[in-house]
C-alpha cells in the first residue's frame, strides 16, 4: 500500500453562507446553559457546535443571522464582531485550532 503523505484537513460548513471550509478557518459558536450562544475560540467545548466562516463574521447580515439563530441573532452578532477581533495567526500563535 502506498502511504499517502498529506493529512487529513477536517472540513466544517458556514451556518450562513454554506460554504465548506477547513475547521481552523472557521469561528465556532456553542450552547452555553441559559439557551444563548458562546464563541468557542479552542473548539473543544461538548455539544454541537455551530461555525461561521470569518467572512461572513465580518459582514453578517440581519436576516441570514435571524434564519440560523432565530432569537438569538443580535447576541450571535455581537459574538461574532468580538471574534472577528482575533486573527487566525494571533489564534494558530496561541494554539487555538490545532490539532494535537
């Protein structure tokens, strides 16, 4: 058998735009107790989580964020302008989102 020398690159899909994109590119939002959501910069937080691609972080607009979180869609957006915040080099320096 031929051994294959690339890794495996896990892949997760944006909640508002749809597009699959590699899980270190991607910001990850979590249930937290009270119902609401919580940015989860390591990734390794239990339960599902929902991701959101840095683009669509950047500029989300009001209806795609009220279609995916109902609700909680002016919480979500100010999470994801504080995560915006952090870059994937300042993330990758400190070791968010990579494998061990």
């Amino acid at each position: 058998m031929a051994s294959s020398t690339s890794k495996h690159v896990p892949l997760r899909r944006c909640v508002l735009c749809r597009a699959s994109l590699p899980k270190a590119e991607l910001i990850r939002l979590v249930r937290s107790g009270e119902g609401g959501f919580e940015l989860d910069p390591a990734g390794r937080a239990g339960g599902r989580g929902t991701w959101v691609c840095r683009s669509c972080a950047q500029d989300p607009t009001e209806k795609r964020l009220r279609q995916a979180f109902r609700g909680q869609a002016a919480r979500v957006g100010e999470l994801l302008t504080l995560a915006v915040g952090v870059t994937p080099t300042a993330a990758l320096a400190e070791g968010i989102g990579t494998e061990a």
